[in-house]
C-alpha cells in the first residue's frame, strides 16, 4: 500500500511540474489575418552605416484596437515594431560588426586589457528560418509564431532609394 501512495505521490509530481513548464501563451492562430510577412537585408553605403535586416509584416485590414505588435524575436535578436501605415509594421534589426580593438603582443601581460567576447544566449531557441511574434491581446501577452518569411532581394544603400510618389 505504501509503495502505492509513494508513485501516485511521484506522478502527481511530475504531472504538476510538466503542467508548469509548457508555455500557454503560444497561439496557433494569430486574431486577425496576416497579408504577408517577409525580411530584407540591408548594407549600408559607408563603413559607418552598418548592416541590418528589416523585418516587415503586413495585414489586410487595421489592427484591432485590442491587439498591440509588441516585439519580433528573429536570428537571435530581439526588437520592437514601428507602424508604418495602418496595415503595416516594420523592425530594424542591426548587426554590430564593430571590431573592438585587441591589443596583441608576444607579451602575454601587455595583452591584459582585451575584453573577452559577451555571448548572449538567446530568449528562444528557434530556427534561423522562424520568427516569434510577441504581442499582446486584452493586455495579456502572448506569442505567435511565424514560420519561413519570405527573404525578399538585399538592398544595397537604402539612402539611394527615392520615395515613390
């Protein structure tokens, strides 16, 4: 009989702990309906300007006043959304490719002033080919997530393209 009540006791457990770890947050559909959702990468014309990758997604009709684009988590970055219209959003992911500098030497004292390199982990693990969409819902947050955006050509200085008119 013990031995009954420790594995009930031990299952009660480890039901309760798998309860605990899923993520309820994550939709499967997202509250309104999606038009189109892609990223383009973008050089700048100067050292200087760097380079990044905006990331777009466009809906048929305006957001509902109850849903808010929060943030979009994509190739281990995270950033907030701008609205560009009323059916559209965009969000600049730069890459820092500042090298700092490295003082190197055959003396391995005057070295001692080098930063080891920052490695930050990721929030989620996705595939470089999934994006998750944060936002919230009657002020709850909640999670989407957004699988193969299309890749749409690179531009090369984007200070050269003229607004259409």
């Amino acid at each position: 009989m013990k031995t009954y009540l420790n594995i009930l006791f031990f299952l009660l457990i480890v039901i309760s702990l798998a309860f605990c770890a899923s993520k309820g947050d994550l939709q499967t559909i997202f509250p309104q309906k999606i038009k189109s959702v892609y990223y383009q990468r973008i050089i700048g014309g100067r050292e200087q300007a760097g380079n990044g990758t905006n990331f777009y997604i466009e809906f048929y009709v305006p957001l509902s006043k109850d849903i808010q684009l929060v943030k979009i988590y994509f190739q281990n970055q995270e950033v907030s959304f701008e609205q560009v219209n009323g059916t559209s959003f965009v969000a600049h992911l730069y890459s820092k490719n500042r090298m700092p500098d490295l003082i190197l030497d055959s003396d391995s004292i005057k070295e001692y002033g080098n930063q080891a390199p920052t490695i930050t982990k990721p929030k989620f693990a996705l595939k470089p080919t999934a994006a998750l969409l944060e936002y919230k819902s009657n002020g709850k947050a909640r999670f989407f997530k957004l699988n193969n955006p299309k890749e749409k050509p690179m531009i090369s200085d984007p200070s050269m393209i003229k607004p259409k008119k």
